[in-house]
C-alpha cells in the first residue's frame, strides 16, 4: 500500500474514531442531565479568581493520571468532564492527534497546572481527549503547581472548589475551630460564607447595645456559634429537615431557614419560633423529587436563587 493511501485509511479511521467519541459525549450529557450529575470541565480562570493563592512553582516533566484532569484554562466548553468532545469544530485538530497515534508517532508532553491532587489542561486538550478515548490511565505532562491551603479532589465541581476555599478564608477569619473546638461552617453553594460573616457582624453589634460595651470579635464569633448556629442545627436534627435537601449541609440551612424566619415574622407582623420557621421551609422548599412535584401540580413552585433567599440580615 503506498503512503497516500496509508495515509488516507489512517484519517479514516480517526473520522469514525472521533465520530464515535462524539456519539459517546452526547449521549453522556444526556444521561448527565438526567442524572444531575457534573459533567462540565472545571474553567481555570474561575476557580484561580477564588483560589487562596499561595504562589505557584515549576515541578517538571511527571506522568499525571488521566482521570484527575478536572478542567482547562480555555477549553472547558469544547470537551465534557471525561474529555469527550462537544464541539464539532474540535474534529480536525482531534482527528490529527488520533492519526498521530495510529501511527505510534510520539507527541510531546501536555502542560498542565496541578491545583489540589487535580490538573487543569494548559495546553493539550486534544491529546487528553484522544488519549482517554484510546483507554489510556497516564499522560506525560510538564506540571506548574499551585500553592494553596485547600484539598480539591476530582469529584468536586465549581460551586464546590469555590465554597472550600471561601470555608478555609471564612476559619481563618473567625478562628472559629480554635474558638469552640473542632468546630466546623460547611456550606455548598458559593457566596455564603459571606454572609455568615455579616450575621456574625450584626450579633456582634446588637450584643454591644445589650450589654453597653465593645465586644471583641472573638468573643461575638462565639456567641454566634453558641446562641445562634447550634440552636438552628438541634432544630434540623430533630425534626429531620436535612433530609428535605439532599446533599445539602446544616450550615446552607442556617442561613436559609434563617432568612425565612425574618420573612415570616416580617410578613406577618408576629414572633414565629424557630421551629415553625424551619418547617415551614421545609414544606415550602423541600428539593426531594416527590414534594417538588406535589408544588408544580398545585401550582406552587416558589422561585429561588440557588444559595438562599435574599442577603438581609436576621438580628
């Protein structure tokens, strides 16, 4: 067989390899969709604008596990989280590194950035793609770590990498695991830890007018935890309202239930309990499949911003 046509049946082969890769990708983001599970690669830029940044420094030329490739500084719309294309604009540049590999031509080294125990593809999106869909587990890569206080795993998404390291900024702010021992804030939706820290600083202020003095933050962190968290988490406990928001945590029901607490007290001009408050949020937000449906058939489907209802204060 001469080289052209060599040549020609190789690329035939990367089309039906790539056409294939693409067929996989599609039906992936539909059972995804289904499924509600993550199937977005992580977009570099994003998750570096919420990263404790430390520093970064060079590491060099190591053989990285495929499956820890989480996302790509500028690709992570073309390919899904299991690097299956999505775009077909991807074709021509995948198809040329699979003939590559047809070929056993050896291609250089990926670059990535290592963030946790994951990576984000600097350059070599394609070959990622390819080399997962060949059934490969390791990749030669050049590997530029980043220096920061929080573990991200390859389970996590967006909302999750972002939240962890909003929660190691908010402990350090509160100290609040040296404060009340172990002690532990875990939400899971980002841009709520702020707002705990806004709750902290309202308490902080009424329980300087009650007690006519300054008090140091610390001892309103305290306080808080004290007087304010820990009752709303017995309140969840015993009546089992966690298990009204699947995969969600105590510390996004605080804020939450609390929120609806100013609501109905404001609404209806009378002291609710806490108590009350948290059950009727549960009925009213539950996000179980079945109540879900029981709201949309009576029609009572209330909007909410994931993340809470609204960024009042509830002193």
């Amino acid at each position: 067989m001469s080289n052209e046509s060599t040549r020609s049946a190789v690329e035939q082969m990367a089309r039906a390899d790539f056409e294939s890769a693409y067929r996989k990708g599609f039906w992936r983001s539909m059972l995804s969709w289904l499924a509600q599970e993550k199937n977005e690669l992580l977009p570099f830029d994003e998750v570096r604008k919420s990263l404790p940044w430390r520093g970064e420094h060079w590491v060099g030329l190591r053989q990285i596990e495929l499956d820890k490739v989480v996302g790509s500084v500028g690709r992570y719309r073309d390919f899904d989280r299991a690097f299956l294309p999505r775009q077909k604009r991807t074709e021509r540049r995948w198809v040329s590194i699979d003939s590559a590999h047809l070929q056993e031509i050896v291609l250089p080294p990926i670059e990535v950035y290592k963030v946790g125990s994951v990576y984000f593809v600097k350059d070599g999106n394609h070959r990622v793609s390819v080399a997962r869909e060949r059934g490969q587990a390791f990749i030669d890569a050049n590997v530029i770590e980043i220096d920061i206080p929080v573990e991200i795993t390859p389970e996590m998404g967006i909302n999750e990498v972002i939240a962890r390291c909003e929660q190691v900024e908010f402990m350090q702010a509160t100290r609040l695991a040296e404060l009340r021992e172990g002690a532990q804030i875990v939400l899971s939706v980002p841009g709520g830890y702020q707002k705990v820290l806004e709750h902290i600083g309202a308490h902080r202020y009424f329980m300087g007018i009650n007690q006519q003095r300054e008090v140091a933050w610390e001892e309103a962190v305290g306080d808080w935890y004290d007087q304010l968290y820990l009752p709303m988490v017995r309140v969840t406990e015993e009546n089992g309202i966690l298990k009204e928001f699947p995969g969600r945590t105590h510390g996004d029901l605080y804020l939450w239930v609390m929120e609806h607490w100013w609501y109905l007290r404001e609404e209806y001009q009378a002291e609710v309990s806490l108590e009350a408050a948290a059950a009727h949020f549960a009925e009213e937000y539950s996000e179980r499949p079945l109540p879900m449906l029981m709201r949309f058939l009576r029609g009572r489907m209330p909007p909410r911003e994931e993340g809470g209802q609204t960024e009042e204060n509830v002193e």
